[in-house]
C-alpha cells in the first residue's frame, strides 16, 4: 500500500509543468495571476475526468439530459439570479502596498498557523460563519497583517461577476456579463428543454462549461482561478411527490461513489461538511460540500445543496414568462423544486493529481498511480533500440494496431529504463517493447506501472491481455 502522506502543492505543481499537465497562462510575458493552460496530457485528463462524469451522470440515466449554454447570457438573468446584488467576497487592502486579499483567506491562514502552533482552541474554527463586521473586529483583535507584513484595511464586499459590453458604438453599447456559474443556463432553458423533450418530472439537466469569477486567490495553482469549469446538474422534482432529504442523500451516495469508484480516489482523503445556517445560501434549505482533503488543507471539491423552487421563481418573476410544470398524470400545475449537484473540474483535476501522486523512494521513481480509465495514455510502445529498422518497423506496426483500440503513446528516445520512468510519471498504465525476441516469437514484454512487474505476452493476445488489466 503506497505511502498516503499527501504530496505537497509544490511538487505537484512541479509534476504538472515538467510533464505538460499544466502551465501558467502567457508565461513568456510574465504570466496571469490565477490563469493556467492545460498542456498536451492535461487536457487529456480533463476529458477523461469530464467523459466521466458525463458518462455517468447523463449517458446511463433515462432521467437526465444534458445541454450546452452560452457563456454570454442576457444580463437580467443575472439580476434574477441574485448575483448583481449578492455575488460577493470579503476584501481587504494591504494599506501600504494597497494590494487586495481576501479576508476570509488571511484569517483562515491565520488560524491554521495557530492550530500548526498547538492552540487547541481554533481547532473548531469555521470562517464561513463571521460576517463583514464579525472578520474585521477579528482582524484587529488578532493584529493579522497582509503577506507583506503591513496592516491591513476592514473587509468589504466586492462582486465578482465580470464585466464586459456588446457593441462598438459607446451610447449604444449593452452591458452583459460572463456567466457565474453554469447552473442558469440551465433555468432559463428549462421550459424549452420540455417543449423539445419527453423528459419528465422528476429529471435532471446537467452541463459541463466554462465559468468566471473575478476573485482574489492566494495562489492555489488550479484550485481557485479567473476561470473555471463546472459540471453541474439541476434536479427537478415535485416535493409532495418526494421527500428532498431522502432525495439528498441518494445524491451524496452517488457523489461519493463516484469520486471513489470512477475516479479511483481513496476514501480517507474524502468527508462530508454540512454548511452551518450562518454559511448557508437564504435560498437552500441544506447544503453540503464533499471536501478533499487537498495538500494545503480540507477543501470543498463537489457541493449539493436542495435550493427549493428560489431559481425557476426567480426568473418567472424577472421574466413575466412562466416555468411552471403540468404533470401529465394528474393536471397538476406547480413550479418543480431542485436539488444541484455542482463539480469544479479544476478541482476534480488536482484532486486526481494529488491522490495518485506517489514517490516510490526504494526504486527512485515518481508514479502516478491513476485509474486507468483515466490516464492520457493507456499504453506507451517502445522499441527495444531505434537503430534495428526492423525492430522500429514492427513496432510501429503494433503501435497503428494498438493505437485504433487504445490512447497510446510512442517513444524512441533514451535508453528503455528513462523511457519507463518517464512513463511511469505520466501515470501510464502498461508500457510494450518490442525487442529482438519478439521478432522471433511474436511475443512482447508489457511492463506494469504499479508493480514495474515485466512479462511476456504473445502479440495476437496483446489486446485482449490490455483490455482485462484495464478493467
């Protein structure tokens, strides 16, 4: 069993730009702050992590559909929706400087530095629960200063929606918004996806897309950026017809079998939080968050939250149109209650990263031991040496064969130990040599990531071998 001390953020930042998982954004100009770019095996891995969850969520339920909004929505959805009024973080300025900080970040630190010092009584601690006023008497009680060492202004609210405008003419230009979350594409098209559809209540409308948040961030790599991808789900349901806390749970079941069983996460790096009242949004009646428990700490990976019938009211309201449901069984007419399910890709992505990251110090190699479904490349094919033209021929031969079947991987380069380690880094599962034997016996030497066990396998059985060692 691999060692479960957690990699620290560093090493596995390190691991992500060495080996094209990711890299900062523009970074020949100096890069953007809280922006990365998925390299060629991050992408990869988010679409595995994304065919997934899409697979899982949408594709094998007769309840769920899935749809595709646009980042750009009209912006008085926005204003139903709550975000222009209360969309906000709490902020401060360094007074020097007049660089901005999260506040609920500086003392979250603050605490965790208490806790690091043996001070039992921060244990507890949970700063979702302070309001504006609460975090600034907090500040000063405890003289918490900027990163920079300086004193630091009292909190106030900041939004993070950002701005943009439609049109080239300034008297004649429409301010608009990118999207806060995916969740309202979702509502405002809940009435055409009926109309199109034969879904019915209880079903689900789920999508996987890009959102924005103008937020100051404290340099958690992926985990917290300017963008980022959601997948979530909006579940429609009549609540005299279902019970929304055995409605819930079957949720949180779900969630969690997920995150353990399709994307191979072990369980004890995984928990429940239930959100206090103080914490919870006006319009959820209960919220949890399913936490990781990530390098720099607990962290919220995946939340769920029952948000009654607030949205679909919302924008019945903002709109004039109605979303009301007509059950078909019985003539009822009522406005469907929900229960979100809400993922941040990002997060699932280093979650991912940081479960299977292990350094197996007695061979002196990093694996990264990934669930094979999920790893870019199933299968990496070597030559035994690249200067036997008839060994290069017939390994490239098995690579277009294997390849038709499988993410596969070629490389020539080095000697076949670097060439193992290399691949063992990148999380991939089996590695095949071609060598000279094999041009004698139509067998091949398949290596095992985890194991680095080598056998012998005969070509023509080579693909059925892969498929039940993938299972």
């Amino acid at each position: 069993m691999p060692d479960t001390i957690q990699p620290s953020l560093d090493e596995i930042v390190s691991l992500a730009k060495r080996r094209g998982f990711a890299y900062q954004t523009s970074a020949i100009y100096g890069g953007l702050a809280n922006s990365y770019d998925f390299g060629p095996l991050g992408v990869e891995l988010l679409r595995n992590i994304k065919n997934e969850w899409w697979n899982e969520f949408i594709n094998k339920r007769p309840d769920m559909v899935g749809i595709d909004s646009q980042i750009l929505l009209h912006p008085q959805t926005w204003v139903a929706s709550g975000h222009v009024g209360s969309f906000n973080d709490p902020l401060v300025d360094d007074v020097v400087t007049k660089k901005r900080y999260r506040a609920d970040h500086l003392i979250e630190e603050w605490v965790e530095n208490q806790n690091a010092k043996g001070d039992t009584k921060w244990i507890n601690f949970n700063i979702e629960e302070l309001s504006l006023k609460e975090m600034a008497k907090f500040i000063q009680e405890n003289e918490i200063l900027s990163p920079d060492g300086n004193k630091v202004t009292d909190p106030k609210s900041f939004n993070l929606l950002f701005e943009t405008s439609i049109g080239n003419i300034a008297d004649e230009k429409t301010k608009v918004y990118l999207r806060g979350e995916t969740a309202q594409g979702i509502f405002t098209n809940f009435r055409q996806v009926l109309d199109s559809t034969r879904v019915q209540i209880p079903f689900g409308i789920g999508q996987i897309g890009k959102s924005f948040r103008n937020e100051i961030t404290t340099g958690q790599f992926v985990f917290r950026t300017f963008e980022l991808e959601q997948a979530e789900i909006e579940y429609f349901f009549n609540p005299k017809n279902q019970d929304w806390h055995e409605l819930l749970e079957k949720w949180k079941e779900q969630m969690m079998n997920f995150v353990v069983n399709n994307l191979g996460v072990r369980n004890e790096n995984l928990r429940w939080r239930r959100h206090s009242d103080i914490e919870r949004s006006f319009y959820s009646k209960d919220t949890y968050d399913l936490d990781y428990n990530y390098s720099f700490g607990w962290k919220e990976l995946w939340g769920v939250a029952y948000r009654t019938d607030y949205d679909l009211k919302q924008h019945m309201e903002y709109s004039g149109q109605s979303l009301a449901y007509r059950d078909p069984h019985t003539d009822e007419v009522f406005v469907p209650h929900v229960v979100e399910p809400a993922l941040g890709i990002g997060r699932a992505f280093l979650m991912v990263l940081t479960d299977a990251y292990f350094n197996d110090k007695e061979k002196n190699r990093i694996v990264l031991k990934l669930k094979p479904s999920l790893a870019p490349y199933k299968v990496a094919v070597f030559p035994l040496v690249k200067n036997k033209p008839e060994i290069v021929s017939r390994a490239e031969k098995l690579y277009s064969i294997l390849s038709s079947k499988f993410s596969c991987t070629w490389d020539s380069r080095g000697n076949i130990g670097k060439r193992y380690l290399y691949q063992d880094e990148i999380g991939t599962p089996f590695c095949v040599t071609v060598d000279y034997e094999s041009l004698e016996d139509e067998q091949v030497t398949v290596r095992n990531r985890d194991t680095a066990i080598q056998e012998r396998v005969s070509i023509e059985k080579l693909e059925s071998y892969i498929i039940s060692m993938l299972k």
